[in-house]
C-alpha cells in the first residue's frame, strides 16, 4: 500500500497528498492558539493579473493572456465566494482522491500506471468541476451575515473596486462592492464607456445593469491620487 503511495508515477498525490496534512495540522494548531489559515487569506486577494490583456514580458512573441478569460475561469471556480482556503484544501483532496482512484483503475485493468504527468492532468480535469459544484454548495450556506435580500439591480450607483482582471468591452473582470446593508457582492463588469478599460484595484461606479452584467465608469474622486 505504501508503495503504491510513493510510487513514481504517484508522486503529485503524494505532494498534494502531504500538503493536506500539513494544512490540517497548522490548522488544528491555529484553532488551539486562537487562528487559522482560512481566517487569514479570508475569501480572495486582490489578484493583479500581471500583464492581463496584454504580452507577458517573458513571453513569446504574440502570446497574450486573455483577462476576461481568466476572471470568468476565477469566478467559476467561485473565487471571491468561498474562503480561497476551503477551495484550495477541495481542489487538493480532489486531486488526490482522483489521482489515487484513476492510477488504481490503470493498475487493476491494465497492469500498470500512468506517467505522472499524464495523470496528473486527468486529475485536474477531473477535479475542477468536483471544486466548482462544492464551491456553489458552499458558497449558498456559507454566513454572510446579511440583514435584508437586496435585487442585483439595486447595486447600480453604489461604488466598487476591480478584484480580478481587467475589464474591457466584451470581456468582463470581477468586482467587489457592498450594499446598504454591509454585505459584500461580487459581480462581473465591463466598462459604460467603449474603449475604456478598469485594471485590477481600481475603483469605480456601477452605472447599469444588464443580462446579469454591470457596466461601470471610473470614480473621478475615489481615484484621486
């Protein structure tokens, strides 16, 4: 059995394998002194894509990184709506329930077991719609400590602040804002005014909202250096 665990071609779910119980034990030592890792990175940094839209400059010639496609991909997974350490700790215990079950499937059919690499990229794939349903579950249980239900409409003319991304027509980033009652929304933006583009960290104003989208300008006095 331990052989099976540390076998070469096992060695990515080994390390994530690992990881979980070091994360777990720092976790049981944080809840004894009083913390926790989850509390600490709470739901989201502040991602600045690096480069977002743009050619990395270590990159190839022509290669770009599409923001909008990254964001949506973020916010699939529910990044922002679930504390990143619970969607960090399900992806890993994914990873290595998927890795583990697929290699036992490969050695009990057919003799042998994938290269590492190749059944690493099968867990992945596996794994990232696991994240995303539990991420949606968790996500509508989670406390948000919410004092009335509010219409997504109703957000327009509040002010918010870009969190991942970088918004341009026709390739939405994410946002934060908070309603009249202190509870914090993420919502997908794209920019009111057609050329315009609202980077990671900037802050801005929601002015419309269409088809579960929220159009947005730059706050001229929140921006003030």
């Amino acid at each position: 059995m331990v052989d099976f665990l540390i076998a070469q071609p096992n060695v990515p779910f080994a390390i994530a394998l690992t990881l979980l119980i070091a994360i777990f034990l720092i976790e049981l030592g944080g809840f004894l002194f009083g913390t926790n890792l989850t509390g600490l990175l709470g739901y989201t940094p502040d991602i600045d894509l690096a480069g977002t839209g743009a050619a990395l400059p270590d990159a190839s010639p022509g290669l770009e990184v599409d923001a909008g496609a990254t964001a949506k991909f973020l916010y699939w997974l529910k990044i922002g709506r679930v504390p990143i350490m619970i969607l960090i700790v399900i992806f890993m215990a994914s990873f290595v329930i998927c890795g583990y079950g697929l290699q036992s499937l490969c050695l009990w059919f057919l003799g042998f077991l994938l290269p590492s690499y190749l059944a690493a990229i099968l867990s992945v794939l596996l794994t990232l719609p696991f994240v995303r349903l539990t991420g949606s579950g968790i996500a509508r249980i989670i406390p948000k400590d919410e004092t009335a239900a509010i219409s997504l409409e109703e957000l327009v003319g509040l002010r918010a602040v870009i969190t991942i991304g970088t918004a341009k027509r026709g390739s939405p980033a994410q946002a934060r804002t908070t309603d009249r009652f202190g509870t914090t929304h993420y919502v997908m933006v794209e920019p009111d005014r057609p050329g315009d583009e609202l980077a990671s960290g900037r802050r801005l104003l929601l002015v419309r909202y269409d088809k579960r989208l929220f159009y947005a300008i730059n706050h001229p006095e929140i921006n003030l250096k």
